[in-house]
C-alpha cells in the first residue's frame, strides 16, 4: 500500500480544545478517504498551544527553536495540510498567524489544504471565506472547495458532531484525500547517486 503524509495544524489555546477536536475529526475523514483509494495515511499532529513561546522567539529572532522546527518541517514536507483555527474577532487567532509569519513564503505553494474553524455561535462562520481562504490563496496553496466550521451548537453529546457538521468534515474530507491522492509519490532515493560533486571527492571534500 503506498502512503502520503497528512500534517495537522490545530490553533486551540484551550485544553481540551473544540478546535482539536475538529481537526481530529477532519483528520480521520481525511484518512479514511485515502484508505478508499488503497492508501495509508501518515498522519503528523501538531497543537501550536505547545509553541506559543517558540513562535514568539522566531518571530524576533528570525530563526525557529528545535521544537517548532519538527512543526514547521513536517508542514513543508507534508502532502496534505489539515489547519484550524478558533475565530477571534471575525479572523483567525493572533498565535495561528504568527505561525503562518514564521514560516517561508512559498512553503505552501501547490500544496493542498483543508481549512476549519470553531467558534462559540455560527456569526462568525464567514470568517473562513473572507479571512482563511484569501490567506492561504495569497501563500497559493490548494485549498479543498468545502471549508468547515463549527459552532458551539454543531456538537452533539459526547463531543459528536451534528448531522450538518460530519456531512461537512465528510465531504470535506473527501476533498483533500482525492487532491492528495492525484499527487504523485516522491520517487524513493537511489543509493547508488552520488551525493557529492565528483571535482569535490577527487579533492578530498
């Protein structure tokens, strides 16, 4: 069975967070999307509560501590990209665009994104289209048509989502796995290829 590398992004300050919870959620349609197309999914999660202070310093200093290094490595090379964030003033919260800020500008160029949101009442559920959705266009990833977010209300019992809102991580879901699907595998390393110049191994470098 071939595999891709999915990488989630969860911006929840809280713990437990409903924006973990979404992305969990979206992460598992995400999988089970490739598992229909005879893939595995190599999944990467990661909570940017855990690197608020590292995001900080990066920011200042311009370079990434180790911690928010793995983060940002896993991102870049990552085929698929599940990112959520809560909705703070009708846009997405300061320590997710800080992380957005750190990382280089054509990290995610071509790369497939599936984007989520939570936020206490529905008013803010166009923040997707009018703040997320231009962000990621600007950084020109691959955004998937179906953008999900979820209210306080869109929960069921038990942290299960409602009837609309799994329709929606489900078909969401579904979006991204086809786009990641259609991406063709990095060819597997010859270990046969030189790795140095030959000018450089006949001087000894």
């Amino acid at each position: 069975m071939t595999s891709r590398t999915i990488t989630v992004v969860s911006a929840g300050l809280s713990d437990p967070s409903s924006t973990r919870l979404l992305a969990d959620r979206l992460t598992q349609a995400v999988r089970d999307g490739l598992l229909t197309r005879g893939i595995d999914a190599d999944v990467r999660v990661h909570g940017l509560r855990e690197h608020a202070h590292d995001i900080a310093d990066a920011m200042l200093t311009g370079f990434a501590p180790a911690g928010l290094q793995t983060v940002i490595d896993d991102v870049v090379a990552a085929d698929g990209l599940v990112v959520a964030t809560p909705i703070f003033t009708a846009s997405y919260s300061g320590l997710f665009k800080s992380f957005i800020d750190v990382l280089e500008k054509d990290a995610l160029a071509a790369k497939p994104v599936l984007i989520a949101a939570t936020a206490g009442t529905a008013r803010h559920s166009l923040a997707l289209e009018h703040a997320l959705r231009p962000l990621f266009a600007y950084l020109r990833a691959v955004v998937v048509p179906t953008a999900v977010f979820a209210a306080a209300e869109d929960w069921g019992g038990a942290d299960g989502a409602t009837g609309p809102l799994q329709e929606r991580i489900e078909r969401a879901g579904g979006e991204l796995a086809a786009l990641v699907a259609a991406r063709e595998a990095p060819p597997a390393a010859d270990p046969f290829t030189l790795t140095s110049s030959f000018e450089d191994m006949l001087a000894g470098r």
